[in-house]
C-alpha cells in the first residue's frame, strides 16, 4: 500500500469530523453565514447613492408597476360616429298565386291569392337634427312599414321623404329628440390606400363595426344603379350593411354602403359606397323638392357587341317606354345610335347616365344608323323622368 493511501485513510475521519462541526455550528449561530449583499472578493463595495435605488428596484411589487399604455385604435372616431347609425327594419305585405293542390277540391275558396308579409332589415345614417335619414333606395322600395331603431334604444316609425332610384338613395325623416348627427366629410378627397371604417347592423346582429381600405374610386358600369360613381372598399359589407355608413379615420361619413360582388362567384372583399358629396345633393335636392328631377329619354336599348360576342360601342333602340319622346322624333327599333352630343356611346349605361343628367327641357344630339336607310342625325328633346312607383 502505499504512502498517499495511507495519509488519506488517516485523515479522513478528522474531515468527516470538521465539517459536521461546521454544519452544527451553522445550524446553532446562522449569523455565522455571510451576508446576500456583503461585497464580493475583489469587487469595490457600491457607493451609497446607488445601493438604496438597486435595493428598491429589486423590492417594488411588480403589481404597483405603472400599466403600458395602450393605443386608442379606431375608438375616438367610432364613439363619435356611431350613434349617428340606424338600424332600419321593413315589412312589406307580398300577394302570391295560390296553386291548387288536393284540398281544393274540398274547399274551394282556397284557390286564388294569398298574401304574406315579409320583414327585412337594413342600414340608416343622421344627416341633420331635423331627423333626416339617408339610405339605400333598395332598402325600403316597395314597403308598406318603415321602422327606425337607434342604438341608445329608441324607435320609431320613418315617413318617407323621396328618392332617387337612379343613384340608389333615398331619404327618410323621424321626429325624436336629441338625435345624434354624422359628421359628413368629403369623398373627394379621398384616396385609394386610405383606412375606411364601414358600420351597419348586417345579418340581424347588432351594430358592427369592420375596417379596410378605399381599393378604388370613380368605379361605374357595374349595372348596380343608373348613375354609378361608387367608391370600392375591402372593408367588410354584408346583408343588412345597406344604407350604413362608410366614415374615415377623422370620424366623418365618406360614403353609403350600398353592395357587395356575390360570394358565389367567390369573390372576397369587394364592396361598393355611394360618395358622401353625391349623397349631399341628392338629400338637399329630396328635401326641398322631394324629388331629383333627371333628364329622361324613355328608350329601351341593348348593348352591341360583335359577330364574337364582344361588347362594340353604340347602342341599339330595342323599344319605347310611354312618354318617351323617341317616338315624337321618329325614332324606331333597330335604330343604332353611334353619337351623343359629338362624343361616341360606349354603351347602354353611359348613353341612360348622360341623358340622366341633362337638365329636361333641354335637347340631345343624336348620331346613329337605321339598317337599310343608312345614317341619320336628329335632335331629341329631353323630358323629365317619371317617378318610379
């Protein structure tokens, strides 16, 4: 065995022996131990004005700690628009054939007609104090009840002011107090790429609140309404949306939710709003005269498109509405009109748009062909466009 064995089987025991004196030592006097903050070997001890502020750092309950602030987001322009929404509800009484079945042979008076009611809902905004309501002609055309619900809980029955199918506006008035007004901005200046919030009660919910951007301007020909300046939106609109308000950042109504592309082609976030300056006139010109007088033409035309099916510019006079002073000039069906007022047709919706908004009383230029006859010019009086029932 050697010697270094031997010297560690002979201390052993002391070590053992020493350390369970420490721990007994320790264990009667902790005093004994050094203290957590007692300076570290070769490192200065901190100077005084320092250690009281690390020492309350390290004690401050983190609950007494100042909460982060937090971002407003949308929430200052909502507030104040948002009461300035309505919902509008609509019941309508629809006459339906009654198709005989087995029991009319057993009761006869069951043939006939019969009648249900249908109730829908839709959108509204405040323009005024004096109750003024703006929303969509397609929301409450043909109706026999119309119903006003604020978000403060009041309801009541609308009258209808007028409207303006070829826009797809129209104006409603209530008599409440105290009524919120939207702040009414200027679609003008608007710009693709600007946030825009849209808010309505869609789908029977309440109100609802959904935020995008203005895609595009000046959008038209998309066969929604007879005049068609709308601004496009990806910002959420579904049914019941109609007649809601499309409001910027600022918290001022840029538009009227009006459509949305069908979901069954499966498109995704393309919505359309009628601008708030046409809105503007449209409503001025409602309430002081109760209606907007448009120029009116009272032809029925169709599209023309080549021997391939592709849309050509021009139009064609498929027929007459009554009225319609075509027939005063000597117009006939299958006459192809190529000119308005020195500017080529591109299509239907252009040449009804232009006449639309032609003072009447006034006259338009005409350019055009009648197949066998050769090319013909005239000169069309434009007359006022009947108030659609």
């Amino acid at each position: 065995m050697s010697r270094l064995t031997r010297l560690i089987r002979f201390l052993s025991p002391w070590i053992a022996l020493g350390l369970a004196g420490a721990l007994l030592a320790v264990f009667l006097r902790p005093a004994l131990l050094p203290r957590r903050d007692a300076p570290l070997a070769g490192v200065p001890p901190q100077p005084a004005a320092i250690r009281p502020v690390l020492t309350a750092l390290k004690t401050t309950p983190t609950a007494t700690a100042p909460p982060a602030s937090r971002g407003s987001g949308y929430a200052d322009a909502i507030a104040r628009v948002a009461p300035a929404v309505v919902n509008i509800s609509t019941r309508r009484v629809v006459v339906e054939r009654r198709f005989p079945d087995l029991s009319s042979w057993f009761a006869p008076d069951s043939l006939g007609f019969r009648q249900r009611e249908e109730v829908s809902r839709g959108s509204g905004v405040i323009l005024d104090a004096a109750g003024h309501i703006a929303t969509n002609y397609h929301v409450i055309k043909g109706v026999q009840e119309i119903v006003v619900q604020l978000v403060d809980g009041r309801s009541t029955k609308a009258t209808l002011v007028g409207t303006d199918p070829e826009t797809d506006i129209a104006i409603l008035k209530i008599r409440l107090d105290h009524l919120p007004v939207m702040p009414l901005g200027r679609s003008d200046q608007l710009r693709v790429g600007d946030v825009v919030l849209a808010i309505g009660f869609p789908l029977g919910l309440g109100q609802t609140v959904t935020q995008g951007i203005c895609s595009a301007t000046g959008r038209s020909q998309l066969g929604l309404a007879m005049l068609e300046n709308f601004i496009q939106t990806d910002a959420a609109i579904n049914p019941g949306n109609s007649g809601g308000a499309l409001v910027s950042t600022d918290g001022e109504l840029v538009g009227i939710n009006t459509a949305i592309l069908s979901h069954e082609q499966g498109v995704e976030g393309i919505g359309f709003a009628i601008p708030v300056n046409l809105v503007r006139g449209v409503a001025a010109e409602i309430e002081s005269k109760g209606r907007v007088a448009r120029g009116w033409s009272g032809l029925g035309l169709y599209d023309l498109t080549d021997n391939e099916g592709r849309p050509v510019q021009g139009v064609e006079v498929a027929g007459f509405f009554p009225g319609s002073p075509g027939v005063q000039i000597g117009l006939r069906p299958g006459d192809r009109l190529a000119e308005l007022d020195g500017q080529p047709i591109t299509g239907r919706q252009d040449f009804l748009s232009r006449i639309a908004r032609k003072v009447p009383g006034s006259t338009a230029r005409l350019k055009g062909a009648r197949p066998g006859a050769g090319a013909f010019e005239t000169t069309m009086p434009v007359v006022v466009r009947p108030i659609e029932r």
